[in-house]
C-alpha cells in the first residue's frame, strides 16, 4: 500500500493543486452566531465577512477533535496505507495534540507539526509530495520537516485588526493605535511552532502598503528559493492579489507562482482585505 498525503484544510491550497498533488484535507469548525459550520462545506469566507460588515458578528475557531480525525483516517489505515498529516502550528491550536492522540490509537499515522499556516504549509505539502514520489519513508520526511523547518517563511499584511483583536491575539489597545496613526503591521509567523509577532510596521493607505510589504519580502532573503512562491488573499476583492501577482512575476524570480484564498479559519483570525506570502529558502534561517 501507499502513502497517503493529508492535511489540515487551513493549508489553502485550491482544489486543483489538491487533486493533482493527491493531498487529502480535514477542515475545522467555525462559529458564527451560535451555529457550528464545516469549513469550505458549509460557509464561505464571502459569508463570514458579510456577517461581519452587515451585522458586526465576528466569527470565531474550533478545532478537529480526537473523534474526527480517528474517523477520517480509519479508512486507509483498515486498507493498509502509510498516513502523513500536517497540521497548524502546534501553538495555534489544539489540532496537533488531537491529532498524536488519534494516530496513536490507530498507527501507521505520521503527525508534522508544520509550525505554520496557509501557504506555508501548502509549500512544505507540495515539497512532501515530491519527497513521498521519490521514494522516502515517513521517518525519513518527517525528520527532513523537523530539521528544515525554518526555511519555510510564512507572513501576512493586514488591512484591519478587528479580525486578530477578536482571537485575543492582539489588544484593543493595540489596534485603536495602529488604526489612529494609520499602520499596517506586518505579521511574521515563526517556525518553531506557528506563534505569531509583528515584523515590519509599514504607514500608509493599503495599496501603498502592500506594494512596500511585497517588495520587503523578495528582497528578505538572500537564498530564496526560486521554484515556487505562493500568495494567498482573503477577499472578496481580487484586486489586490492580481497586482501582488504582477509586482511578483514582474520580479522574474520564480518559476511558479500559486494564488490561493484562505480559508474561513484563516479569514477568521486575518480580516477581509489580508495578503500572505509564503517562500521557502535554502537554509534554516529567521
């Protein structure tokens, strides 16, 4: 039997990138006005911020739980197979220790902490698939993520920190301040275990600001990996993603430029409006 390739559905990649990298996904709850809804199943990301701007409801997260993750890989484990699961930085949620829990009543699951989001854990999914066609085993995958995992780069800019002052990850205080002197901040996701901190702290309306954050970014790192880069959006409005992907294929650096929209769980915690980059380089560096 095979190896199955599986994930957290906060990895955002698009349905066509999933099929053709055969990448299987679980998704988290989401609560908005009292009621529980499966990501991507039963509400959209247009859904949520509606709610947020017509009603000011602001949605909120529950992750998989030990009983729902058994059940999604029971199947292939009665059939035989081999199962990798990445899954949302371990200080993000408590998914990570769910799932150790369900993998250690059924074996044959290997658990990766991806100690990212979004896009960064669709670089390390995509990388993975090409490690499981080449042949390697999940021990020896799973030790290439624990000992590489810092050259995965993920971060985000965001429009408003409604949305982020809402999961408790950042004070009122805070995002009255950064509203009044018209910042937008930077947030820079950290490979140990997904824990999040403010980077760059750019001034000025967002267009503007977008265009420095990109500019920063491919300008970050000296060893940039040059196969692949992934830009994620949370919407509705494509307008800012289409010239983030311009100033990105204007630069010439990549090979293949993905575009992918968050998902609920990420666009509950992000806001309307947000941009992420997400890049990988050659060694381990901050």
């Amino acid at each position: 039997m095979g190896i199955i390739l599986s994930s957290d559905s906060l990895c955002d990649l698009t349905e066509e990138i999933k099929k053709e990298n055969q990448i299987h996904t679980i998704s988290y709850h989401i609560i908005l006005d009292g009621k529980d809804y499966i990501d991507g199943r039963d509400i959209s990301p247009d859904e949520l911020f509606r709610a947020y701007q017509e009603r000011d409801i602001l949605p909120r997260t529950a992750a998989v739980n030990v009983g729902e993750y058994v059940s999604y890989f029971q199947p292939w484990v009665e059939q035989g197979h081999e199962i990798i699961h990445f899954c949302l930085g371990s200080s993000l949620t408590s998914s990570y220790q769910n799932c150790l829990l369900a993998a250690e009543t059924l074996g044959h699951i290997t658990v990766i902490d991806s100690g990212s989001l979004s896009g960064g854990i669709g670089l390390q999914l995509l990388d993975c698939r090409q490690m499981i066609d080449a042949g390697k085993t999940p021990a020896e995958i799973t030790r290439y993520f624990e000992e590489n995992r810092a050259k995965y780069h993920a971060s985000f800019i965001l429009d408003t920190l409604d949305f982020l002052r809402a999961g408790g990850r950042c004070s009122a205080l805070v995002a009255l301040s950064a509203c009044l002197l018209s910042i937008k901040p930077e947030i820079v996701v950290h490979p140990e275990d997904g824990s999040m901190s403010v980077g760059n702290k750019f001034r000025g309306n967002f267009e503007k600001v977008v265009g420095k954050y990109v500019k920063h970014k491919l300008e970050q790192y000296p060893d940039m990996k040059t196969d692949k880069i992934i830009l994620a959006y949370a919407g509705p409005e494509h307008d800012m993603i289409d010239k983030v992907y311009q100033m990105v294929k204007e630069a010439n650096l990549f090979e293949k430029i993905y575009i992918i929209r968050a998902s609920c769980t990420i666009c509950s915690h992000c806001g309307p409006g947000t941009i992420g980059i997400f890049l990988e380089t050659e060694s381990n560096c901050a």
